[in-house]
C-alpha cells in the first residue's frame, strides 16, 4: 500500500469541502523536505477558520507541533510550538493566575493561527491584536530555513507574517506574554439596547470597559432593527467576588460539553426557527439591565460550550461575514447593513457587533481598522452569492473591507489588502481566488 | 514510570492522560532511541504538569548497556516499541527490513521487558503496558512479517502474564487496530476505526486502571478480529486483506 495523503480538507463553515495532500509533522527536518518538495503549501492549524482560508495544493497541518516549550510564570510569558490551542494554553495559565491578552470567540485556534489570522477579541479598542504580545515566533521561509522573527530581528518578516493568513512560510513556534488575573470570573453587565442607535450610545459609553460585544438580532426591522444586548466585561477581582467563590478564585470550569453528533437536516435552520432563538435569547433578560459575575468560559466562549455546533447547518455548511467599516460613515454603513439582511431574509442566530480602536500601523496585514464590525453566519444556499454581493457593495461604498479569516465569496477590493504576501511557494486556494478576481 | 518507545505518539498520549489524571512518578524515565526528540516531550510535561523525567538513550537495534538501566525501577512500564517496516508489496523480501521488523518487535525487545520483569517480581509489584497489535491476531498477506513478530509478543506477553500472576505483577496486552500517527500516515483507514493518539491513551487508561489482561483500541476491534480468527484457512488464504 503507497501512502495516499490526499484527503479531503474543509474548515468550520464546511464550504467549501477540497480535496488536497495533507501532510503533518514534528520533525524540522521532515518540514524543510515538505517545503522544499512542493510550490503552493499552506500551513493549517486547527481549520477554526471559514472560508478556504488554510487549504492549498499542499496543506501542512501543524496538529503533531503541540508541545509547550517554556512558561516563565514570574513574567507570565509562554512559548510553545505553532499548533498547540488557546484552549490548552488557558489550562495552564489560569490556575497560575494568567489569561491571554487577546481571545477570539472560539479557544479552539492555534497559536499560529492566531498569528497568521492576527486575531482580535472583545477587547480590540482597549488592548489591540495578538500581535501586540507576541514576542518573537520561528517561522520557516520559501527556502526552508528556518527564521526567528521579532521587531529586532527579520522584523520585515514578523511584520508581514502577523495577519498574513500563512503566506510568507510556515510558523513553527512562538512566544508570547499573557495577562494577571486575580479570578477567573468577568464582572459582567448587559444592557438591553431597543435599538441600532441605542446599541451605538452604549458602545460609546462603555469606552473604559476592557470588553464591550453586542449580540445583534438581525432578523429586526424598522424601528427595531439592531435590537441587541451589549455585554461589558471586566476581570473580576479577587476581592469583589462573593466569599464562596473567593476561595478558589482560579477555577477551571467543569467539562460538560454536548456535541452534536450529526448535520442537522437543511430544514431545521430556517428563518423561522432563528427567529424565535433570537427572541428568546433577547427576552429571556427581562431586566434592561443585569449585572452579575459569570466564569470566563460563558463570557469568552459560548458556542464552544457545543462541540461541532457547526454541524447544525447542516451538511451544505456555512459561510462567515465579517467586515468593518471605518468609523467616521459606520452608523450609517452598519443600519444598510443590517436592513439589507433582514429584507433578505437570510440570517444567522446572533450577529456580533464590536467597534474596534485603532490598529497598530505596524501590523499592516491586520483586519480592525478603527470602526464597526459585524460578524455573522450565512447557511450556503441558492440566493447567498447575491446577498453577499449586495453587502459587499454596501462594504465597498463605505470604505471598508473583509476579514480573511472569515471570507468565502467576497469581492477582491475588499480582500486584496495583504502586502508582502506574494510567493510562489506559499499559496492558499483564498489567495489565488483574490489575486484572481474570482 | 518507565516508557519504551519514547517517540512514540502513544506512549507520549498515554503518559499525558496519566498526568492529566492526575498520577504522580517521582520521575518518568523515558527510554530512548532518539534521545533528541524525546528532550521536547519532556519539557512539555515539565511545563504542562511540572513532570520531572530523564532520559536514557536505548535503541535496540544496538548493544545495550543494561549498567544504564540499573537503577531504573518503577510500578509501572509502558512501551510503545514498534516498527510498522515495508508492506508485503513493497519489502517482503527486503532482509534488512525483515530483520528491523523482528528485532524491534520482538527479538531485541524481549530481552528489555524481561530485564523489567525480572525487577518488578523480585519487588512482587507492578504493572507492564505493552503494545501489541491486532495484526498478530493472523498472519496476512499484506504484511505478515510485522504480523508474526507482534503474534510472538502477543505469545510472550500472555505466557508472561500467566509466570507473574502468582507473583503479584499485572501484564496489560494491547492490542491497537487502527491508530492515526506518523507511522500510519496517508494510509486508507477507515475513520470510525481509527482511533487518535489520544482517544487510544484513554482506552488504555481505563483498562490499565481495571486490571484488565488484554485490551483492544477502539474496543471494536475486539468483535472484527473475533470474526477474522474464525475466518477458515480455506477461506482466509484467498483474501486480499
């Protein structure tokens, strides 16, 4: 039997589904025969990405780089190889008092996903990108060598690598800084927002909260449309926290987690069915205002709370929008926005609204620039490239742009914004669909 | 705890599920034939469990020098030691891979567990975890050679078993089927019978805590090769499995 690796290869969404050569392993010297041998490899960390975003002719997976190398606990400073998850870096760190700076919504990304994706959380206007804690990484280049990039070293590199969606080489490893916590517990409050206006108010209100999202119901129209509820956040401190949970202020929250085990049929995740979710999740506050402490996995990680929710799309899989629009226009961009997909018809269960500070200039390949982004789910189905045409145009006309992370079908002005990207030994299927115009 | 096959992606899960568990060893001594490699898996426990381990360079392909693994003694000895080697089709008659294939799963490795075995029965305590493999069950086309070495370790380690009962030592056979690692990468395996690194140290884990004599992963694999000993030679030589 010869050794076959071509498999077939999707991300989260399940769209679209290819079927390439996938390759994994630990061994640097295995890696340089990888990369030598082949033009047009991508690198693939846990395929938490959308889109074909992470898939290529030849994809190295970096599931076997899983090893913690070092974690300096009197600086809170962690290195380990590019594959290990979020989810296992918070397994140690909280118990030891630390928490990432920066979070995603999902725990399950790589640390070079991280990287390569340059991702943000709910706390972008107070703390930035990933980027602004990492320290260094080892990345290997077009001629197999390996590099240690920093901002003193080959910072050419580091800098068109962060956000670079892997296509200046394969990340091997990387050090990074966390952040203090006295708890694992957020302070949190939501408030009930009637309104895309009222959502906005607050938004500007909860400028010195660390972490400000929105849940969005996108199916509201008219003087309803943005209903949301905001979320602030704040590291609970240990000294805030009732006496009961004041004795172990660093737990680790108990693992039950539901799976679903199979794709739901096309029919149950109709707008019907979102609809009333939206309802209930809205009107289940009945106080416009609740303020409370909940543990760190509730307020970060949601839907991780499901494993493979995103089986219940159904086999056709779905795709992520998320865009920003500059700030200066973006009130008046977000209400077209959301009154072109609640006209559509088409929607997800929540949509996410954060506004961005600004970026670091220096981190030129990243997605925030100083605005408002939503980000929601789209089930693939017959009238979805129009839809996503018409909000790309809506996008376009505000002058603003698409994350990468997330893209499956958006126009190529509002994704070809990566510099120094261009290789032909490093490309993925989302870089040539760009470079394409397709 | 001793582990044979230190590179393997296992032992390594095997030994992280135990920590995870939360088992302590004083240390962990990983025998090695790759001493390098193994040096990043030890300080990824020390950094995720603050496992302290040695390692102590053995490959079996090579004399031994038993004077390193004197003062080696735990309850507990894992190993992983293995070699998959060229399929029928592409190595039956390739002597340098037969014998690689011999040695590291059986012929040099015998000599190792029984150095183990000999200290755990003059202590009248502790545990062996050796894996085998289901392809001992019965010798097929596709690749007898490592099926018959791993059917003699099978033999051995049931025959050991049954010396060390009354000696108060435990010996876990296990028999994995299909396994996503290295050693199997971009062969055709059928998902549902394939099992991770992970899900496969789980499995042992539970069966290792049970005091099980033989354990298959993933348990399926109990009823395939149920079905596959009781095949009749007449039938059986004319398969192509």
């Amino acid at each position: 039997m010869k050794p076959n690796f071509i498999q077939k290869v999707t991300n989260w969404g399940n769209f679209p589904v290819v079927e390439k050569e996938m390759r994994s392993d630990d061994s640097v010297s295995k890696i340089k025969k990888f990369v030598r041998e082949n033009n047009e490899v991508i690198a693939r960390g846990n395929g938490r990405c959308y889109g074909d975003a992470s898939l290529g002719e030849h994809i190295f997976s970096t599931k076997r780089l899983n090893k913690f190398t070092s974690f300096d606990r009197l600086n809170g400073v962690i290195e380990c190889e590019s594959g290990v998850l979020l989810s296992e870096v918070l397994e140690i760190s909280v118990p030891q008092g630390y928490f990432l700076y920066v979070t995603p919504g999902t725990k399950y990304i790589s640390v070079g996903g991280a990287i390569a994706s340059d991702v943000h959380g709910k706390n972008h206007h107070a703390e930035g990108c990933f980027s602004e804690y990492v320290i260094e990484f080892k990345l290997m280049n077009e001629n197999a060598e390996v590099m240690t990039c920093s901002r003193e070293e080959n910072s050419d590199k580091f800098w068109a690598t962060i956000g670079g969606m892997g296509l200046t080489g394969i990340i091997l490893s990387a050090k990074f800084k966390l952040k203090n916590i006295e708890s694992s517990y957020i302070r949190q409050e939501s408030i009930k927002a009637e309104n895309l206006d009222e959502v906005f108010r607050l938004f500007d209100e909860s400028e010195d909260w660390t972490y400000n999202v929105a849940w969005i119901d996108c199916f509201q129209k008219g003087k309803n449309l943005g209903r949301s509820i905001l979320m602030r956040g704040e590291h609970a401190l240990k000294a805030e926290l009732t006496s009961n949970l004041q004795k172990k202020p660093l737990k680790l929250k108990e693992k039950f987690k539901p799976t679903i085990p199979f794709y739901f049929p096309g029919f149950v995740l109709n707008s019907l069915s979102i609809k009333i979710f939206n309802f209930l999740f809205y009107n289940k506050q009945t106080k416009k205002q609740l303020n409370n402490f909940i543990d760190y996995e509730t307020f970060f990680y949601p839907l991780d709370v499901i494993n493979n929710w995103n089986k219940i799309y159904g086999k056709s899989g779905f795709i992520q929008y998320q865009m920003v629009i500059p700030k200066e226009n973006g009130k008046e961009g977000m209400r077209q926005i959301l009154d072109t997909i609640a006209k559509s018809g088409n929607g997800s269960f929540l949509a996410v609204l954060k506004l961005f500070g600004k970026n670091n200039p220096q981190a030129y390949n990243s997605f925030p620039v100083e605005g408002y982004t939503l980000a929601l789910d789209f089930k693939v189905n017959k009238g979805l490239k129009k839809l996503v045409d018409q909000l790309d145009t809506i996008v376009d006309d505000f002058g603003g742009r698409i994350y990468l992370t997330k893209d499956s079908m958006s126009r190529s002005s509002l994704t070809n914004y990566l510099q120094n990207v261009d290789s032909s030994k490093f490309v993925s299927l989302q870089h040539k669909r760009i470079v394409n115009n397709n | 705890m001793i582990v044979l096959g230190s590179n393997s992606e296992v032992a390594q899960a095997f030994v992280e599920e135990c920590l995870a568990k939360g088992e302590k060893f004083p240390t962990i001594y990983f025998l090695s034939s790759n001493p390098e490699t193994t040096e990043k898996f030890a300080g990824h426990i020390q950094v995720k469990f603050f496992q302290h381990s040695e390692i102590v360079p053995l490959d079996l392909m090579n004399e031994i020098d038993y004077k390193t693994l004197e003062n080696i003694n735990s309850d507990l000895l894992f190993c992983a030691s293995g070699y998959l080697g060229l399929s029928t089709e592409d190595g039956l008659y390739d002597d340098e891979n037969t014998e690689r294939i011999i040695d590291v799963n059986y012929a040099k490795l015998v000599p190792v567990l029984n150095f183990f075995a000999k200290k755990m029965e003059s202590k009248r305590s502790g545990t062996m975890i050796v894996l085998s493999s289901v392809a001992g069950e019965r010798g097929r086309q596709s690749n007898f050679i490592y099926g018959s070495a791993k059917a003699a370790l099978t033999a051995y380690l049931s025959g050991l078993r049954n010396y060390l009962f009354d000696k108060k030592v435990n010996v876990l056979t296990v028999k994995p089927g299909f396994m996503d690692t290295k050693m199997t990468e971009g062969l055709p395996l059928n998902p549902a019978l394939t099992a991770s690194p992970k899900k496969a140290a789980e499995g042992i884990y539970k069966a290792y805590k049970n005091k099980k004599d033989v354990a298959y992963v993933l348990p399926i694999w109990a009823i395939i090769m149920l079905i596959i000993r009781n095949i009749p030679e007449f039938i059986f030589k004319k398969l192509k499995l």
